[in-house]
C-alpha cells in the first residue's frame, strides 16, 4: 500500500511537470530581401547591373513572452537556449531569396523545437539579422523584431514585411508557421457569433453564385470550393464571357456591383460589400490574384491580412504581400497599390498619398495630362496596375496589345486590364502594356486555403 501511495506521489508530479511545461515548433519557411539592397541603400554586390545578388546569412532569436528575460536577453545576445541568437549561416548563394526546405542551416534546424519550463504559452516574437557576405565583407541587409504570435495563437502560417527605415528600400519578407503543443491561455472574451453565410467557407462545396447574409445586407458572390472544406470566394473576376461589361464606371458605381457574377464572367461585387466581408470582425481573410493569357496561367499573386476600408478611408487597400515588389506590391518609386485609397478618373483620392492624377501614367499621359487613356477604378498607389481596365481578348495567344513606345498607340487602344508582374518599371511607363484576358481576386480564411481546385486560367 505504502508503494502504491509513493507510486501515486511520483506520477502526480510528473503530471504536474508534463502539465506545467510546453513546446513550441517553429517552422521557418521564406526570407526575401526584394531587389536586393543592403540597409545603407547599396546593392548587396557592386555587379548587380550584371545579374549578380546577394548571398544572406541570417541570425534569428526567439523571444518566448511566458519568459519575462525573453525580449531584453535577445536585444543583448544573451539568454538561455529558449531565447539566444542562433547563426543559420549563409542560407542564399547569388540569390535575394531563400525558400527553407526541412533540415539543418548551421545551428538551426528546421523546424526548430523548443521546450520551456514556463507556466502556459504566452506568444513569441522573433528578432532577425540578416547580412550580406561578400568575401571577407560583411554588411548589414536589415533587423527588427516582430510579434508573431499572441497567448491564444497556438497553430498558424504568417508573413511579415519589415518596412526598413530608408523608405526607398524595398521592405523584406520573413515568413514562418508554428504549432504549440502543452498549455495555453484560453481567451475569456470571444468575438461574437455573427449568424449567417459569411463567405464561401459557409456552403463550401457550392460552386457558382452564392448569395451571403450578414445582418445589414446580403449580396451575391461567386464560390471556386476545394476538396478540403475550404472555398474561395471570388469579389472580382474578369473573362472571355460577357466581356463587353462597361467598368468604365463613376466612384460612386464603383461601391456596388458591376457585371452579372458568372462563371469565366466580368463582374466586381461593389467596395461596400468587399469592406463588409474582409471587416466581418469574425475571420481574417487572405486573397491570391490569378493572371490568365488564354489557357495560361501567368501569374499567381498571394497577400495576407487583406482588408479593405470603408467610406470613411475611401476603401483603403491593407495587405502583406508575399512577393515582393510586384503586383499590389510594385512600385519601384516606393509607392504601392497596398495602402492606397480607391480612385476612379472622376474621383481621383490619392494626390496626398501618391502620384497627382497627372502623373498617373495608367490613367494619363504624363508628357501631356490632357491626354487620358485609361479607365476603370482601382486603387492607384503605383499607377502601374490595374484590373478594371479595357478588356482586350489576346492576339494568338498574346496579351502583349500596346505599343509602349507610341503615344498614339496606347491611346487608340487604351491600358488594359494591367498587373505588373516584374519588380522594375519595363519602359517609359509604370505599367508594361500587357493586358491580361482572364483574371480574378480571391478571398479565403487565413490559415485555410482550398486544395484540390481547378486550373482557373482552363476551367
């Protein structure tokens, strides 16, 4: 009896120990450095104009916010195991960007476990160096410290942009995912239900037009599902069918729905209901744009933490871009579509922020602003893209359809429907005079992205 009570005393702390610990897998998945700039605005190799890049090595320290030392041992490069630098070494070879696969990088190893002695999980925050190495040369490229996680976010996959202090430089890209194991805080206050079809996630296996409810509106959308319990849901789309639909609308037209929602179709759901879903307060969203040019596919652009304001911001644009500097993220003069407010040619609201509408060459000639050629609202933050534009079916299987280098020609034709897929300005102009045929910008749950879908530029 004596044996069995000592065996009971021995398995209540061990469970006391067990229960009293957590572990923290951290995966580390992508780093870019844009177009490659060290942190005093050099190229990271004299010979950039050559084609040669940077060769990054990386030191990361883990800050576990249930350890009160955590951030401090961090910032001065002490601390125990659960919080002190660790060298990845050199991770890039001629290369602004690495893409981490699963293994050893030096003293890092890939996904990185750690355990802590600490009460409950409390979030992390990691603070990254990265340098560039050439020969016995070593400069600094970037540092900061960002949170990723919170006491409650125990599973997740997130970017960071670090916007670095020259705003010429390009930001970069850090990109993680992690999973907790062991004891959490469990949040006392929840979000409040919102009843209703939220999005396409709500009737995930409907393809085709579904109409969502929220309490002060419903509307319609159209619904790309997965095999997975997961859909896009579709707020823009342009295609071969229906192309004659005018998006040469005013601002205030612009805030409903433009088009008929059809499959392959020309349609756009309205800014009001884009605000209503991405703002629901219940889910954060992510969005991927497909590029089409005929049956093939061009491009494929993926941005998290997407939101789109209401009236009061004239609908601003938020997002992390997960390629760099092209798409919502072009901009070689430092401006980008990403925080810039919804303009149309009779309601242009980005002077303060931006170009003046008189140098928004996708909208005017800036040698002669009384020359305008382009139509369609979108956020014009770097006056390079734009999907609302002139559709134009492709030439034989080309989209290249204007000729940059006459005046006349881009204004007989008109910038099309433009999406920048190049880091640097191609010509005389911010957009490069490629006007794709078959487009759309998805929605989906952070976290949750459909598998299993169809190719959108065949089906």
């Amino acid at each position: 009896m004596r044996q069995f009570l000592f065996g009971l005393v021995v398995i209540g702390s061990l469970l006391h120990i067990i229960l009293g610990n957590y572990s923290l897998s951290l995966l580390l998945q992508e780093y870019d450095v844009g177009m490659g700039y060290l942190n005093n605005g050099s190229h990271c190799n004299p010979f950039w104009f050559t084609g040669l890049k940077c060769n990054i090595q990386l030191k990361i320290c883990i800050s576990l916010f249930s350890d009160k030392s955590a951030v401090a041992n961090c910032q001065s490069e002490g601390g125990n195991p659960s919080n002190q630098w660790i060298d990845l070494g050199q991770v890039s070879n001629n290369s602004n960007s690495i893409q981490f696969g699963l293994g050893k990088y030096k003293d890092w190893i890939n996904p990185l476990f750690i355990t802590s002695n600490d009460d409950v999980f409390a979030g992390f925050s990691l603070s990254v160096e990265a340098y560039n190495i050439n020969g016995n040369d070593v400069q600094l490229i970037d540092s900061f410290t960002h949170q990723f996680a919170g006491p409650t976010d125990i599973s997740d996959s997130a970017p960071f942009t670090h916007i670095r202090n020259n705003s010429l430089l390009d930001p970069t890209l850090t990109k993680v995912s992690w999973i907790v194991s062991g004891p959490v805080l469990v949040t006392t206050t929840q979000k409040p239900k919102i009843n209703g079809i939220l999005d396409c996630n709500d009737s995930p296996i409907t393809e085709g037009k579904l109409t969502l409810n929220y309490t002060t509106s419903s509307f319609d959308v159209y619904c790309d599902p997965g095999n997975n319990n997961s859909s896009y849901t579709v707020i823009q789309a342009r295609g071969p069918t229906s192309s004659s639909t005018d998006f040469n609308k005013n601002y205030t037209e612009y805030e409903g729905l433009i088009g008929t929602i059809e499959k392959n179709g020309n349609f756009w759901i309205g800014l009001k209901n884009m605000n209503t879903i991405t703002s629901n307060g219940q889910y954060q969203y992510a969005m991927r744009i497909d590029l089409c040019c005929g049956n093939q596919s061009i491009k494929t652009m993926y941005y998290s933490n997407f939101v789109i304001g209401d009236t009061s911001t004239n609908y601003l644009l938020t997002a992390t871009p997960l390629d760099q500097g092209i798409g919502l993220g072009y901009g070689p003069s430092g401006i980008f579509d990403i925080n810039a407010t919804f303009s149309t040619p009779d309601a242009y609201t980005n002077d303060a922020n931006g170009f003046p509408i008189d140098f928004c060459d996708i909208l005017v000639d800036p040698k002669n602003s009384s020359i305008k050629w382009g139509t369609g609202g979108w956020w014009y933050g770097s006056c390079g893209n734009n999907l609302n534009g002139k559709y134009i079916p492709n030439n034989n299987g080309s989209c290249s359809t204007v000729d940059l280098t006459r005046e006349d020609s881009i204004k007989a034709s008109s910038p099309g429907i433009e999406m920048s897929t190049s880091q640097q300005q191609t010509g005389t102009y911010a957009f490069d005079g490629i006007s794709y045929d078959k487009v759309r910008m998805a929605l989906y749950r952070s976290g949750n992205p459909p598998t299993g879908t169809k190719d959108f530029c065949i089906s």
